[in-house]
C-alpha cells in the first residue's frame, strides 16, 4: 500500500492538487515526530494563511482510521504516525504471499514499450563506454515487463556504413581467415585500426568499392561482411549471458536499406525536405537547431535517415506506447532532430519517443581515453572484477563452497550495480575497489545482506504463526522500507532511472542490518516474536531477489 498516497485522498487542499500534496508529504527527520510530515509553509502562499493555522486546520479535518492513527501540528508541520503494527502485519503477509510476484503490476497491460538499447557496433570494439546502454537498458526492459507491459527489447545494430568498405579492403590486403576466426572481434579490430594507419590512396578507392559492392548485394562482399557481423555477435553475446541482458530483435542500420525510400517520398510530398549544396535536408533553423542530413550530395543515406525509418517501422509493427532510445547524452542534438521530424509529418506517436540519456563511464585510472588509441574492453572490465570478487569472498569465507560461482555473481553484480547506482545522466568513475567494498553502497553489500538473511531462515525449522502485538524501531523502520518496493519500481519505470530501486536495496539491506544486531530472531524472547521475525527476514530476502533480479543481478545462497 502506498501510505502517502493514502494520507493524500484523506487531505483536502483548495487550490492544491493530491499530486503536489504528494510530492510535498516528507519523512520527518527523527520517527519519533512521525512517520510523514506536511511543511505547511510551502502551502501558506496559496492559502493566504498561516502555516501554523493551515496545520491546526488540516489536523481537525483529518479523518483517522485503520492505516494513520495520529496526526500532530507541531510548528506548522503537519506530521502523521502509521498505524505501525497494521501496517507491518500487511506488508510482510503481502510479500510473503506474493513472493516473486512482490512490486510487480499489472498498470502496463495491454501496452507496448519498445525499448532500443546496447546497440552495438558490428566489428568494433565492445567496450566500456557500451556499459551504461546495456545494463540501464536491459533493467528498464525487466522494470516494464514486472509492470505488466509488452517489452521490445532491440539492438539497433550499427551495421552500416564505409568503415565495412575499409574492412573488407584490410581483410583482403592483410587477413586471412584462420586468424580472423580464431582471434574473433579483436583480430577484426586489429584489421581496422590498421587500415586508418597503413591504407594507401588506392586501398582507400578499394574501400570505397567494396563498400558498394556490399550495398549493390554483391555475394562475396556480403558474405566477408555477414561473417564479421557473425563474429561480432556470437562475441558480445557472451558478455550478454554474463549480464543476463536479451534482445526481441536485431534489426540493425542496415534492415532499414530498403525502408528509407518511403520516409524520403514522405518527407518531400509533405515538402519538409530542401536542397542544401547538393544534399537534401529538414530545416530546423524555426526551433533552433542544425538542420536534420537526410540524403548527403552523393545520394547516401545518414545515421538520421535510418533512424527515422526504424522509428516508423516500430510504431507500424509493435504499436508501441513508447519508444525508448537509451544512447549517450552525446547523441542529444541526433534525438531532438529526429524526435522533430517526425513531429513535422504529423505524426501523432512522435511525442511517445524518448531519448533515456546517459553519462560517461571512465575508469579511475584514466584508461578510457581514446585519444591514447587505448579502448577498455567491457570484456575485461567484467573478468577483472569477477577476480578481484574471488579474492574479497576468498578474505571474507575461505571455507565457503563454490567460491567460483559467488565471485561470478558479486563480480558481475558489482559491474552492474556500480553503472546503475547513480542517476543516469551523471558522469561515473568506476572503481573496482568501491564498486567491491563490502561496507559500501554496494550490490555485495546487499547481496551479502540477503546470503545472511537466508542463513538465519536456514537455522530456523520453518515460521510458525504469530500476531504483532508490539514492534521495535528496526522492525518498523525494516518493513517500512520493505512496503516502497512496488512504488519504487513504477517511479524507476516512469523516470527511467533503475537507480532508485538500487538505493531502496541499499537502504533495505542497511536497516536489515540494524534490525539483525539489535534485534534477537532466533533467541528472542517468545515464540511468537521469534515467527513474526522470522518472517520479516523472509520478507527482506523475498524483496532484495526481486529488487536484485530487476537490475540483472543474482544472490548467492551463502557467502
Ligand atoms: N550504434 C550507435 C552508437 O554506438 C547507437 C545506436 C542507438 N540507437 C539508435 N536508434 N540510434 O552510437
């Protein structure tokens, strides 16, 4: 239950609206005032009152019932204190009943999100700066589909372009197949960064043929490229396992070869296209911005055309209600171009497509400068940390079981949880040491929480009945935060930022923890307080899986 929620229906404001009551109803800065405050001086200004009279006022009219049992003006706060023992009872019964199912909906039925995310380049390199597309993109994707939504998962493959010319020249100048096979994306990117190094005038003439030799459908140009292609995705899809990421669809730049033609037809009947020194272009200048390149002066097509189509091609074939496009904030000017084109058609679902833009992710050493011509591979960047993983368990449990596995997941987890931690437009700086400190705001923080969790539970021989007749503060304070898990995940879902389930598990797995060394489970003091501990252990481990699994991240049994 929603108990801010619950507090707004009860109040009424003239002149203010449940929404903007909502977003004013705070936490207190100590419980013991209560549970949810109203600062009523933000409201004095509309009411012509005086806070401390709007209080008063709001304290008579508040009508008390089963879930808010008493509410105070003090200071011209109006605060509230739950029913807590209601409260408590409620929640833990619901995610104990609810189990798997516990924060997710069904407010996403019957609708379609497609949700375009990783979109990886074929035969370059996959490297950190992919982190943030795949792992923010594939939560949004877990976060839809928990909310009963259609999900469209798709990697937009960058599969189009001259640099495929350049490739096949390099293969053909210097490659040879078992190498290619055997070295994979790496040997194929080697061939590449030497042809920007070496490529005579001539090889780059070369290039430029074999590039439309692959668009004129040539067999063997499209079979060298079909292969690289092949190799880039059999590699990455690795990396997806790794990170429990899917895709519905590949449908890269290049399926959109043939779907181009319409939108330019489109675009020229509804006269929105202009020739600019030979290139044909939409004007933008009325909304301030560069003019969207449709078709450059030798007839190619752009990154924008492709885009325009593959956005039409969407709508017609999955119907979506949204469309999201989680890129690098780089690409902003490229989104805003698009988005307004397709406004200029007129077409209705332009204002369904949003850009879920995205910081940097660097490493704290500084590796991820290209300039240096040096790319970190997220590859590595994964291996490393589910090393270092190995070595932290090891330190922490030397005698733990499967030590392999834990480190695969804390590794992993710790990747994840570290892209994801902070809101998405914020530059990062991962750190394997911060990303791994066991104390920290950290994925092995909780998952450690959980493992110990589930190491009481084990203890224990199953949770008999029990009533809550009484509760401490860490008991309140555990399923309070337990209770936000289905309001968490619709605000993720409706900002776009997985970032504030990642802090609930924290602030989850921090007041479990308070709960677990002030509060005795297993020797407490009657059976009946025993059962009804056990239980809200239970109901912490249910709700950090489903919180974890929503970001794509997995919890040891023991660590
Ligand atoms: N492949 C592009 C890149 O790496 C991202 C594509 C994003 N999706 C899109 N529909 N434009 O920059």
């Amino acid at each position: 239950m929603d108990y801010k929620q619950h507090i707004c229906n009860q109040l009424n404001v003239e002149g203010v609206t449940k929404e903007e009551l909502y977003a004013l109803l705070c936490e207190p800065p100590t419980p013991d005032m209560g549970d949810y405050a109203l600062p009523c001086f933000k409201l004095a200004k509309i009411l012509r009152k005086s806070p401390v009279m709007i209080a008063d006022g709001l304290k008579a009219a508040y009508p008390l019932d089963g879930v808010v049992s008493e509410v105070t003006s003090v200071n011209g706060y109006l605060n509230f204190k739950l029913n807590r023992l209601g409260m408590v009872e409620e929640t833990v019964k619901k995610i104990l009943n609810e189990g798997e199912k516990y924060g997710a909906s069904n407010i996403g039925q019957g609708k379609c999100v497609c949700i375009d995310y990783s979109s990886v380049n074929i035969a370059k390199p996959f490297h950190i700066g992919h982190l943030s597309t795949t792992v923010l993109g594939s939560a949004l994707y877990k976060i839809y589909n928990f909310l009963g939504y259609k999900t469209v998962g798709i990697n937009h493959l960058g599969d189009y372009g001259t640099q495929f010319g350049k490739l096949i020249c390099a293969y053909k100048h210097w490659g040879n197949k078992a190498e290619v096979e055997k070295g994979g994306i790496h040997a194929i990117n080697e061939l590449y960064v030497r042809f920007n190094n070496e490529a005579t005038e001539e090889m780059q003439a070369e290039a430029r043929e074999y590039f439309r030799l692959i668009e004129s459908g040539d067999r063997e140009a499209n079979e060298i490229f079909e292969w690289f292609k092949s190799l880039t995705l059999a590699y990455v899809q690795t990396i997806y396992d790794k990170l429990s990421v899917t895709f519905d669809s590949y449908a890269g730049e290049r399926f959109y070869t043939d779907k181009m033609q319409p939108v330019i037809d489109e675009l020229e009947e509804k006269h929105l296209l202009q020739s600019s020194e030979g290139a044909k272009i939409v004007d933008l200048e009325p909304y301030g911005m560069a003019p969207c390149l449709i078709l450059r002066s030798d007839g190619a097509s752009l990154y924008a055309t492709r885009d325009l189509a593959a956005a039409t091609y969407r709508k017609n074939t999955y119907d979506f209600d949204k469309c999201l496009y989680v890129v690098a904030y780089q690409q902003n000017l490229h989104f805003k171009q698009v988005f307004k084109v397709l406004e200029l058609m007129e077409k209705p679902w332009a204002k369904d497509l949003v850009h879920v833009a995205y910081g940097m992710v660097s490493l704290e050493d500084g590796a991820m400068s290209t300039r240096k011509g040096k790319v970190v591979w997220l590859e590595d960047v994964i291996n490393k940390c589910v090393e270092k993983a190995y070595t932290v368990v090891n330190e922490k449990n030397p005698d733990l079981e499967n030590k392999e596995d834990v480190a695969q997941k804390v590794g992993v987890g710790a990747v994840i949880f570290g892209a994801l931690y902070n809101n998405k437009i914020k530059d990062i700086v991962f750190s394997y040491d911060k990303v791994l400190n066991f104390e920290g705001e950290t994925s092995v923080y909780v998952q450690y929480t959980c493992a110990r969790a589930g190491s009481v539970l084990q203890k224990a021989d199953g949770i008999g009945e029990y009533t809550v007749t009484d509760l401490t503060d860490e008991e309140f304070e555990l399923a309070k935060a337990l209770s936000a898990l289905p309001d968490t995940v619709l605000s993720a879902a409706e900002k776009y930022e997985p970032c504030y389930i990642a802090r609930l598990c924290v602030d989850i797995a921090q007041k479990f923890n308070k709960f677990y060394f002030n509060c005795k489970i297993l020797t407490a003091q009657t059976e009946n307080v025993k059962n009804f501990r056990l239980a809200l252990t239970q109901a912490t481990k249910q709700t950090l899986t489903n919180a974890l699994s929503l970001l794509g991240i997995g919890i040891p049994e023991k660590m």
